[in-house]
C-alpha cells in the first residue's frame, strides 16, 4: 500500500515537473541550442526530472493548471536568459560591422545562422561564463524551489520578465561602447588625412587600420565585456530568486 501511494504521489508529480524542466532546457541557451540533439535534450529533462521528483512536494489543485503554472515558469525562466544572450550577441554583430569583419561569416549551431567571427568569440565566450558562473545549476535549482511556493505571482512574473527585456539594448550598447567608440574616432582621423593628403587612397590604408585598431581594443575591453556579463548573469539568478519569493 505504501509502494503503491509512493508511485501514485511521484505519478501526480511527474507531468508538471516534466513539463517545467523541458521548457526551461528548450528555451535556455546553449542547453537548448540546435547543436544539441533533440533526443539528447528530452534525456536530459527526464533525467532532471526523475532527480527532482523526491524533493518536489506534491501539486495542489487541479493537474491541468498546475501544468499550465509550470509552462509559464518554465518559458519566464529561459526566456530570461535569452534576452540576456541576445544583448551579447546584438552588441557584437555591432562590433563586427564597426570593425569590418560583418563581411565574414561563419556557421553559428547556437542559432543555426550564420555570423560574424567576433559574434561567435562573444557567443562562446557568455557560454563560458554561463556554466563558470553555474547558472545551469541555478536553474535545477530554481525548478525545484519553484514548486515549494503557494502562489504564483504571474503579474509580478511577466512584468519582471518584460522589464529585463528593457535593459537588452542599453546592455548591447554597454558591452559595444568602447570598440564603437575607438571606431568612430578612426574614422573621423581618416576623413581629416584625406582631406590634408587627397591624392592618398585612404581606403587602402583605413580597412586594415580599421580591423587592426578594432581587433586590439576588443582584446583590451574583454575584461570590462566579463565584468558586465557576469553582473548581468547575477541580475538574472536575483531576479529568478525574487520570482521564487
């Protein structure tokens, strides 16, 4: 009798905890990248998922809402991060283009796009310090902690979710300032020798100065880049905790 409460107890959990996990590791970057196998990903959510089970208290309520919770937590929770990505990923693609290297592209399996060299550096760069920073282990335990709760504010949820999404071009604009910057003053350095020296091909001299002078200062803005992602990476596990409150 016992056995058999302990299975139905873990049967009623099973659907929302599932259902969390795998929207979580579908949305969230680099777990839930195209590179990933789907069958590598359904795994990897039923494995979370049957850990999970001995520390989630059972649902309250009806099964199909309970379910419903669980998908909007999940989408909240990864879609989070993504914005986050996507400020990294829109801050260099700027780079690229101020630099020169938007001309070169290469084949990005985060996306499934194809991107600039410096795009995929920035992109494989924040996948560094998401699993340095073990956010990934974070978020197991964020779906966990997210059962214990009585309620759900969905209004403080979306709006908390909708805020962040705010900051994705003021963060953009924060990582790609310095390099943008430097670029700009290249530029207006060239324009006034081509106007002292016409017969000069400025064009010949400018491209190569514009990668060089571009290559050197992303290298030295990289530590100011890890300093703003990894602020952002806390914002993130703070404003995911605030959700669990």
């Amino acid at each position: 009798m016992e056995l058999y409460a302990l299975i139905q107890s873990y049967t009623e959990k099973f659907i929302p905890v599932f259902v969390r996990t795998s929207v979580i590791l579908f949305l969230i970057p680099y777990l839930g990248s195209r590179v990933v196998p789907l069958v590598a990903r359904a795994g990897l959510a039923l494995a979370l998922t049957l850990f999970s089970l001995p520390l989630v208290p059972a649902p309250r309520g009806d099964l199909l809402l309970v379910t419903a919770e669980s998908l909007f937590v999940g989408a909240a929770m990864g879609l989070i991060v993504r914005i986050l990505i996507g400020a990294v990923e829109t801050a260099a693609h700027w780079i690229g283009l101020e630099v020169g290297l938007g001309i070169a592209s290469v084949f990005n399996p985060q996306f499934g796009e194809a991107l600039s060299p410096l795009s995929l550096f920035y992109s494989l760069s924040g996948m560094a310090l998401f699993f340095i920073l073990n956010v990934h282990v974070f978020f197991v335990e964020a779906i966990v902690r997210s059962f214990s709760i009585s309620s759900l504010h969905f209004r403080n949820i979306f709006d908390g979710v909708v805020g962040f999404s705010t900051l994705l071009f003021p963060l953009a604009l924060k990582i790609a300032v310095p390099v943008m910057l430097v670029q700009v003053l290249v530029n207006v350095s060239l324009g006034f020798f081509a106007k002292v020296m016409p017969q000069a091909n400025v064009f010949f001299v400018g491209f190569p100065l514009l990668i060089f002078v571009g290559i050197v200062f992303v290298i030295l803005s990289f530590p100011l880049v890890t300093s703003v992602v990894t602020g952002s990476f806390i914002n993130v596990k703070d404003l995911i905790g605030g959700f669990m409150r």
